[in-house]
C-alpha cells in the first residue's frame, strides 16, 4: 500500500516528504494508521549523523495510532484497536524473560533499517528505504510493526498525549521509579527540564521523596517544572557552583540525580552534589564517541553510583501503570506537548533543537 512518509535523506538535510510503498504484513506484523508521534532528540541526532543510522530513513519512535491490519499470529490487537507504540524487543533473551525488555540483546531490531531477515519494510521509487527506527519509523502515514511494539491503549486519552509515553515519558518517569527508585525522606535532582526530566519530576512527585529539584537554563521550564511537583529549581546560568546549589537544596547532597542533559560538563558540576551512598542515573544519549573522566576517589570514598538507563528500563505494565497515572491527574503529561501538523515536522524539529518547545507532537490530517 501507499503512505506519505518525512524522509531524512542524508546527514544535517531538510526533511523531504516522500509517496512510499509499504509491505504487506506478515504474520507476526501490525499495521498502524498514525495519529500522531512525538519528536524526541534521539530523532534530530540520526537526522544530524549523531546516532548511527542508516540514511536515506525515516525515523520517529514516539507513535500513538489506530490498527489497520494484522497478522494471522497476532493476538494483542485487532483492527480498529487505539494502540501506542513502544519499544520493540524479541521475548525471549535473557532480558526480555526477566522483565526487562528495553534491555532486549537483538539490537537488530532498533538499529538495522530492515526486518530480522534482512528484508525492507518501506521502499522508495522501488528502492529498499530504511525504517524500523526503534522499531517505529513513525515519521509516515502508516507504521508496519512487530506485535510486540504495540499496546493498546485507552480510547478515552489524547492520542497527542498518549504518544510521548513510548520514549519521553517512560524514560524519565522509568528512570525514577523503575531504576532509581527514591524511598521516604530521600532527595532527587533531575538535571534538564525537557520532555525527560519533566517527566522524571513528575514521576518522583509521585514517589515519598521531599526534596525534588529541577536544574535548567530555560526559566520557564523552571517554572513549569515546580508546577509540576518540583520543591526546587537551579538555573544553571545563574547558579556559579552547581554541586554548591544541590546540596544546599537538598540539605547536603542528593540521594539520587536524574542526568537528562547528555552533558559530561553538566554531569561532572552535579557530582559534587552527590550525597554519599548517591545514584546518578545517565539517561541522555550523548555522540558514540563521547568520554568521560570521573572523580574515582570521591565516588569510591562515597560509595557514590552511575546507573545507566535504557528507556527507564521500561515494560508494557509500566507503561499501562504510567497511563493510568495520567489518566487519575496524577502525571499531566499533556502539559509537556505542543501540537504540530504533520507537514511542518521541520518548523517542529526545529522548535524542539532550539528548547522553544518541550515535546513536539505531530499530528495527521
């Protein structure tokens, strides 16, 4: 069948709009008609060459849609169903069988461009394009999908604020309840107030932790980031020493640090605020190539930890666990969204690398 997909044609060039040509599905695929799909900063690194990604592509991994089809195999969903879009994994790893499907070893899945076998699921002009872009490619009319990387989804939430839930929000929601996990009393730090971070501060509102603070250069994601549950904010330009300003904030140091930032020199400034027996969770995606040197002394001596954190080590149940929070008022991520229609994904894109906007979401007509 035919679809209008954004097509990335090469590295740091303006989005192209594209007719292309879909696969029929297969047994074990689903067909998504798209309603709209977030714009995250991992999209804008394969765009810029910062992400390795096979280009000519079409990317997108923040999906929320309506099945059109489905496979003979296919028990989840049916035509018809409201589904989000979530990671894709293979079910049967070691980590996919121990509940942590983020962690899934066929990196194939996120990375390839193709199916397992090799074969393409997008063409252009005949051509093999490359999709399947954390397992979505959602930056088109229709997504063809594996079972796993679609949930259905309730009818009565926003498809505009149900689709950040497939990467946004579960990473920063994921990285504080599901990784870090903050008990009574203690003091969590979110470094960036993106789409990420707001939504790891919404998250640790919603945990028994007292102190929350939020470090940003944007005053009004400040702002909006105390609305939102934040007991504290920074402004890192105006605060000189940052590990200084946490721990006065968290009377003397955090329990545990959010990093959304992908910023080594953020990182560093923010360690010296670490609370001993502290964990930084790492959740921005710097370049491949990006080092960083650590104060081994002062993290040993602190018995001080660094956590990596795949998409908030998120899992179908977390995700319906985090829905059901939105859906109780409890985790307004609608507030995060601003809403573009499909054929100004640039105007969009363009927004979200210039901070004007936290979570672009696109919509189709």
């Amino acid at each position: 069948m035919k679809a209008t997909a954004a097509v990335f044609p090469a590295t740091g060039a303006p989005v192209a709009f594209h007719e292309v040509e879909v696969a029929e599905p297969r047994d074990s695929e689903v067909l998504v008609r798209m309603t709209a799909t977030g714009i995250c900063h991992t999209d804008l690194s394969v765009r810029d060459g910062i992400i390795p990604f096979p280009l000519p592509a079409v990317a997108g991994h923040e999906g929320a849609g309506v099945v059109e089809a489905a496979g003979r195999a296919v028990r989840t969903v049916e035509p018809g169903d409201k589904v989000l879009l979530v990671p894709p994994s293979c079910g049967v790893c070691g980590p996919c069988g121990t509940g942590h499907p983020s962690l899934c070893e066929v990196s194939a899945l996120r990375w390839s461009g193709r199916r397992l076998d090799g074969t393409p699921v997008l063409a252009l002009d005949g051509a093999p394009l490359a999709a399947r872009f954390l397992g979505q490619s959602s930056f088109c009319s229709h997504a063809l999908v594996e079972e796993r990387t679609v949930l259905r989804a309730p009818r009565d939430v926003a498809d505009t604020t149900l689709a950040p839930f497939g990467c946004g929000v579960v990473t920063g929601a994921g990285a504080v309840l599901r990784v870090l996990r903050p008990g009574p009393g203690s003091s969590v730090v979110v470094l960036g107030a993106g789409a990420v971070g707001l939504s790891a501060v919404m998250a640790a509102a919603v945990t028994a932790a007292t102190r929350i603070v939020a470090v940003d250069l944007v005053p009004s994601r400040l702002e909006l980031a105390r609305e939102l549950g934040a007991t504290g904010t920074i402004n890192g330009r105006e605060a000189g020493d940052l590990g200084a300003a946490i721990r006065e904030l968290t009377g003397g140091g955090a329990d545990f640090v959010v990093e959304t930032t992908a910023s080594t020199q953020v990182l560093r400034a923010a360690l010296s605020g670490l609370a001993r027996g502290g964990t930084v969770g790492l959740v921005g995606a710097a370049a491949p190539t990006e080092q960083l040197a650590l104060p081994l002394v002062q993290l040993v001596s602190g018995a001080m930890g660094l956590r990596g954190v795949v998409m908030g080590d998120g899992s179908p149940a977390f995700l319906r666990a985090l829905i059901g929070l939105h859906r109780q008022g409890r985790l307004p991520v609608d507030r995060l969204v601003q809403v573009y229609p499909f054929e100004r994904i640039d105007a969009a894109m363009a927004d979200a690398a210039g901070g004007r906007t936290i979570k672009p979401v696109l919509t189709f007509g």
